[in-house]
C-alpha cells in the first residue's frame, strides 16, 4: 500500500479506508486509535480512552454491518 499524501510505504489506514504512513498521520496531526486499529481522519479529534462512548468506534462498526 502507497500512502496516500506521500507515496511512501503505508503503514496502516484512516478511518476512511484510505493507507497512510506514520509520519504523514503524525504531520497532520491525527491519532492511532489502538481499539480499532485505524488513524483518525480528524486533526481536532481528542481521545479520552472511554471507548464505550466513542462514536468513531460506533461508527466503524455501523459500516462493517
């Protein structure tokens, strides 16, 4: 996989199916969400690790349905 704002090797994918590399997720400002293994596709997104409450987890699970 090609990171989609470099080219370079893609590390892992955002939360909108798209692969990016580490340095590019961490110049953007986004975050590793280590529950559902994706970067954040949001520079303002703030984690408070309660994951139950987290509607980006809901949301993902919503599209895997």
């Amino acid at each position: 996989m090609k990171c989609y704002i470099c080219g370079g090797k893609a590390d892992m994918e955002t939360t909108t199916d798209l692969p990016i590399c580490h340095s590019c997720a961490e110049e953007k400002g986004y975050v590793v969400c280590t529950e559902i293994g994706k970067v954040i596709a949001k520079g303002n997104f703030n984690c408070d690790y309660v994951c139950s409450d987290c509607y980006v987890k809901d949301e993902i699970r919503r599209q895997r349905k």
